[in-house]
C-alpha cells in the first residue's frame, strides 16, 4: 500500500512541477529565439519534473506519516471534538469577515485571520473542556464502545513482561479484556532483542512472547495496534512505559513488581496478570475435601507435596508413605505467601 502510494505522489509530483516548469520555461524564454528559448522550453520542464518525481515523497509522505503518528496519541473522542470545535470557530470568523474587511488599512485583511483563528482556538479547547460530558452522553446511547472511567475509549498498553508470560493470549480469548491492546515499538524492540539472544533460556523466552503477540493479533476479539510514539530521554523501557500511560491516560498490563510498583508512585494504573490469577483461584476453606496427587516429600519429616490443577502448592502431613499416588484429602488451614498460596492438609480418616 505504501509503495502504491509513493508512486501515485511521484506521478502527481511529476505533473505539478511539470506545469510550474512549463510556464516558468515560457517566461524565461519570452524575447529568445532560437535554440535559447528551445533549451528553456524543454530543460526547465524536465528540471522541474525530475525535481517532482524524486522531491514530492519527502514532501508529503513524510509530513502525513509524523501527522498520523501525532493523531495516534490523541484518544479519538479529542480529536472529533477538536475538530468540531476548529470548524465552529473558523464559521464564526468567516461570518465576522463582512464586517472586519471595511476597517481602514492593514486591518482590512490582518483582522479576519486574526479573528478565525482566536475563534478556532477558542472553539478547540471549549469543545475539548466539554470532553467527559460528551463520553457520558454517548455512553448512555452507544453501551457498546468501551470506555474507561474517564470516558475515553478504552486502551490498555502491554509490558515486555507480560508478553512473554503468555497468559495474556488466553485472556484476551475470553473477552474479559475490552478495548484496544496497545503495544509501543520501543517493547516490540526489546522483545526482538530477547528473541536474538545468545542465552537459550532467554532467547526461548523472547520466542514465546513473539508467538504470543503474534496469536493475539490474528485470533484475540480485541484489536492490537503498535504505538510508534518513543521518549528518547526516558532512561529504560518501564519510564518510557509510564510516560506513555500517563500521555494516553491508559493502563499498564504487566507482572513486572518493581513496573507496578513505580507506577503506583507515578499515579498510573496498573492491571497486573499475577493479581487477576490469585483473584480467580477456586476458594478452598478448611475442612474442605480435596484429591491431589502426591509428587515429591515435603521439607518436614513425613510431609508430601503435591499440586492443583492451577499450580497452588499442598502440603499434607504424612503424605510421604503416599509418594506417587492419588490422595483424597482434608484442608487444615490455608497460608497466603509473598510467593503464593500454600495449602496444609492431612490424608482423609486420619486422626
């Protein structure tokens, strides 16, 4: 798409300066005769369309893609009622130009473009200050765009961390997750960096999250789009993240502690994988029954081990003689951990 498009601009480009050469042959070689005025007639044209062809990509090409990447900083809602409120001001200005072309001298012409854009500006931040009355509006008529609490259009920006992990996949299959995944170009670096490492373990690592971002953005309900926006002044990827949150007003997914943690003191919200994972564990009280398999001896005398289906740790006393084999148990107490939950059982008809 992009090189059908920088053709298409040479094309245009090559006609355009192609008629400003044209004419500018024509009055440079008004008075000439000859083969003077053959050479201006035909060299200036083709100057001019070289120049076009080879110079109009970086005129126009460029600016529009730094113009795109700007806009896509701007949450959708801002940039509609921006627009608007441009459009009303510009119309306000043009009305009040009758009026304004019969000052005397210089003002004549000076004051209908001072006018317009005082009422431009005017119109922007009116419109733009008026923001979360129209995100409440149309939530109540539009239920379906989703919206976070400050009525913009919901965007969630993705941590290398997190990536990686994988358990975002499967997440965002459930359709627990609404918006837009926001992935910025400066953690799709990282994680190519981590995906050509010399250590296996860690290049395994960046692999994963490669595959994982891929399957999101064929199979996930929810869009996920590269954010170009960077902050070279930034030290490392975590500030360049909060940054962008802060910027974007959006959250950070993550399972990064010590990212969750200067977020917290950046006033950034942070949607974190680990927390959501506690949260949805299966509740078990004491005196619950329960069958685990018994892997391995625990670290008391006497003691197995064992695991649930979502990797929380049991712990049954006397489980050794039970190493290897399927176990029905009783809950005694539960212990919640830095590292997790742990679960303390005894085998079921034990005294």
């Amino acid at each position: 798409m992009t090189e059908n498009l920088t053709v298409v601009v040479r094309v245009l480009g090559a006609i355009f300066f192609g008629f400003l050469g044209l004419y500018s042959g024509l009055a440079l070689a008004e008075g000439d005769s000859g083969l003077t005025r053959v050479l201006f007639l035909v060299a200036t044209p083709a100057g001019f369309i070289l120049f076009g062809t080879l110079a109009t990509p970086f005129l126009i090409i460029a600016p529009l893609k730094r113009l795109q990447e700007w806009s896509n900083t701007i949450p959708p809602l801002q940039l509609v009622l921006g627009t608007i409120g441009l459009l009303a001001g510009f119309l306000l200005g043009a009305l009040a130009t009758p009026f304004l072309i019969t000052l005397p001298g210089v003002g004549a012409w000076v004051a209908p473009f001072v006018v317009s854009f005082l009422f431009g500006l005017i119109g922007v931040v009116v419109m733009i200050g008026r923001e979360e009355e129209f995100a409440g509006f149309l939530s109540r008529y539009l239920p379906g765009v989703a919206r976070s609490n400050d009525g913009h259009p919901r965007e969630i920006i993705v941590d290398t961390s997190v990536i990686i992990d994988g358990r975002i996949a499967d997440v965002a299959m459930t359709g627990f997750l609404q918006g837009t995944l926001i992935v910025p170009r400066f953690i799709l670096d990282e994680l190519r960096h981590v995906a050509d490492s010399h250590e296996t373990l860690r290049r395994n690592r960046g692999r994963r999250g490669l595959d994982m971002l891929n399957r999101l953005q064929k199979e996930a309900p929810i869009p996920v789009r590269i954010s170009e926006e960077d902050f070279p002044d930034a030290r490392d990827a975590d500030a360049k993240l909060i940054r962008l949150a802060s910027k974007l007003k959006a959250p950070i997914l993550t399972n990064d502690y010590n990212l969750n943690r200067i977020a917290e003191l950046e006033d950034v919200k942070v949607l974190n994988i680990n927390d959501l994972a506690n949260a949805v564990k299966v509740v078990i009280l004491p005196g619950e029954e329960m069958a685990v398999r018994i892997i391995q001896e625990g670290r008391e005398v006497g003691q197995g081990v064992g695991f649930l289906d979502d990797g929380t740790m049991v712990v049954v006393e006397g489980g050794h003689r039970y190493l290897n084999e399927q176990l029905d148990v009783i809950v005694t107490r539960i212990l919640q951990t830095v590292a997790g939950r742990m679960i303390f059982a005894q085998p079921k008809g034990a005294a």
